[in-house]
C-alpha cells in the first residue's frame, strides 16, 4: 500500500445536531472524582512547546502527557477503570456517583459480588489497564492480543496478574474472539468498540476518558483554536470532541482526527458520507499498534460525524517524527517521551507547517501564528524496544516526503 497524505474536511453547517450531555462538564467532574478516589491518582502534566510552536509558525501547542497516568505509561486505564467501576456498582444496585474506589475493594462489595473475570482485545495499552483494574479490585482479568503485538506488552500485562496471550489474529478478530469467550464463560466484556446490544460499557469507558479531557481544560491557559485527536476505533476522540463541543458549542476550537493509512476506518467512513461505517480488514501493520482498529466504534462516530471539522490520513513516518521532536524540542522546551499512537497527532501539526507540499493544508487547516494548538500524548515508550529503533536507529524515517 502506497503511503499518502488523505484529507477530508466537514462544514460546521447543518451540523451540530448530537447529544452531547453524557460528556458534559458536569459529567466529567463526576468521573474525575471517581478516579481520584484511587490512592495513585494524580493529574498527569500539560506542556507548552512554545518555542516549538515559534519554530514551526504557530502561536502555542500545548500537548498533554499521558505516559505519567497511573504508573502504566498510558492514558487507557482511565476508560477500563470507570466502566469496570460502573459495572460493579449496577450489579449491587448502586450509582457510580457515590462509588469510590474504598467502596469497590470494601468486603461488602466482594461479598456481594464474588469473584468476576472481565476480558478484552487490546494491543497492550487498554489491556494492561483493565488487568491493572481488576487486581487492583481484586478482581480476575483475562486479555487476548492481536498477531504482532510487542512482547514488552504482553509482559507489562502479565506483571499485572492476568492471564495474557499474543494470538494469530488481527485486532478486530481478536474483539470478536474475546466477545465469544466472554459468552460462553459468563465473563465480562470491557472492550470500547460498540455494536447493536453492546453499548453501555462503550460508552462508560468514553466517559473514563473525559478524565483526561477535563484535566486539560482545567489546566490550558488560553483556549485552544485547534484540537488534534489520534483514533483507533474512535473511542476516546469522540470523547474528548464531545467534551470541548459541549463547553464551548459552536465556538468550540478545530477538531481534526488523525489516523494511520493502513488503519483508516474513521476517516474512510467521513470520506464516503453515506451513513456507513467503513471498516479496514487485514493485518493493518501500521507502528501505530494503538491505532490498528479496523471497526469504528459507532457511539465515537456519532460524536465525530457531527462535530468533528477534518480526519487526515497519514503515512507511519509522521508518528515517527512526531517521537523525535518531543524527545528533542526546541531548546527550553520540555522533553516527551511519546509513543508511536501518542505521537501521531504532534507529528502531523510538524509535518503540515515543515513539508513544502503540504502548504495547502495550512491554509485549509487555519495553521499560522495565531494557532494555538492542543495534542494529547497518549503513550509513553510502552514498547521501549520498538521506541529505541524509532529514535536511535531512525527506523521510518527514510521515506522521502515527495514520495508522499
């Protein structure tokens, strides 16, 4: 597969219809009240890149480190927490509004519960977080990984207490396998990807991730004029749009989602507009392993279909390069270490203001010195191997920008 630069824009027009209430404000003071109930909960650093930012013609990018998120080098956990959370407290009748981590270990809890095993696909980042989860509540976690996972990974789980396994599967087979065990053994699915009769833990773990959203927004010093989302299956870019669409509505900064070409589901649905989702089969060997989801979730395409402004699609080097910028900034900017599904966001904002055939895109995108632009680091070095090729060895870093 040939790798290209893919664009497609939305006008605001006529849009701007969805329902946006389980994501507003108020909702995600709610959730971040129920993850700071955890004793490691801390609010994870926003870094301004400004003299980046001044070196690539823009006003400010701020971008939010997620690899500090509960000691798992990774923003995930955040959705695993809050549905496995929402879950328990339903079985026993309660709201998660008054449901506090003291409450989901308590002996009254366990007693009423027993024991449960909840089970998910994940390349590593989600799975890591709901095995984190169920030890953490004393719970059993079962977590099938896709062909092509990074061991690192699979052994990050582990350390965690589940029962992990690399299978000869892609991601979304992975899903479908994990949906079947969990049917057949009484298990609980936690999986972001939604389908018909699969929604509420969807969508309580799009909520777990209005954590992030709501920390950057109380944490920027100036509001954003754009946003920059990474999508797998949509999940938590449709969270966090909605979040910032619900506060500041119809002046709410430029949404624009990134995603690999190899595993560009969201924006093959957005480029078709024909009220389908579009799917991507196949191995999907893109770097971005976070990102290699062939299957929207529909709950984050509703979201996305009516407020979200542009989806791009990228070649795997732009993650790349976005690695070794962060790690090496202008001089007085902090230093990132940022994963390749982190990373993307960052890379494509320096790909758009550096590559000479992309000045279009400036343009279209608004991009100049009165941008100031926001990008979410959503991993760390969570494969610290495949990290170190990327920035040491310069692996994806050899395709030459007019090729693309």
């Amino acid at each position: 597969m040939k790798e290209e630069f893919k664009l497609v824009q939305y006008s605001r027009q006529g849009r701007r219809k969805g329902d946006l209430s389980k994501f507003c404000l108020e909702n995600a003071k709610k959730v971040q009240k129920f993850h700071s109930s955890f004793p490691i909960y801390e609010q994870t650093p926003l870094f301004s890149f400004q003299n980046t930012a001044d070196e690539l013609g823009l006003g400010d990018i701020s971008i939010k480190d997620e690899s500090f998120r509960f000691g798992l080098n990774a923003f995930k956990v955040l959705g695993g927490s809050f549905a496995i959370g929402n879950y328990m407290a339903q079985e026993i009748s309660r709201k998660i509004d008054d449901f506090t981590y003291n409450n989901l270990v308590s002996k009254e809890t366990r007693d009423a519960l027993g024991e449960m095993t909840f089970v998910t696909a994940t390349d590593g980042n989600h799975g890591r977080g709901v095995a984190w989860t169920a030890k953490t509540l004393k719970q059993k976690a079962v977590i099938y990984m896709p062909k092509g996972s990074a061991k690192e990974r699979l052994e990050n789980i582990l350390r965690e207490g589940a029962e992990a396994s690399i299978t000869d599967m892609n991601y979304d087979d992975a899903v479908r396998f994990a949906h079947k065990q969990a049917e057949e053994k009484g298990w609980i699915m936690v999986q972001d990807t939604a389908w018909e009769g699969y929604e509420d833990i969807p969508l309580w773990i799009m909520q777990g991730y209005g954590t992030m959203a709501y920390e950057a927004y109380t944490q920027i010093s100036e509001k954003p004029t754009h946003i920059f989302l990474q999508a797998g299956v949509g999940s938590m870019a449709g969270a966090v749009t909605a979040f910032f669409a619900s506060i500041y509505k119809e002046d709410c900064p430029l949404i624009t989602i990134v995603e690999p070409n190899k595993a560009d589901c969201i924006y093959r649905t957005a480029e078709a507009q024909d009220g389908k989702l579009h799917c991507v089969t196949g191995e999907m060997d893109t770097i971005m392993a976070g990102l290699a989801c062939g299957e929207p979730c529909s709950i984050g395409w509703e979201i996305l279909r009516e407020y979200a402004d542009n989806f791009i699609s990228c070649p795997d080097y732009v993650a790349a390069q976005g690695m070794r910028i962060m790690g090496n900034p202008t001089k007085g900017d902090p230093r990132i270490i940022s994963g390749e599904s982190g990373a993307v966001t960052f890379g494509i904002v320096a790909e758009i203001m550096r590559n000479p055939n992309l000045r279009e895109w400036r343009e279209k995108l608004k991009l100049d010195r009165n941008a100031r632009v926001l990008c979410f680091s959503t991993e760390g070095d969570t494969d610290k191997g495949g990290y170190q090729s990327i920035v040491w060895d310069g692996a994806w870093a050899g395709i030459r920008r007019q090729e693309c």
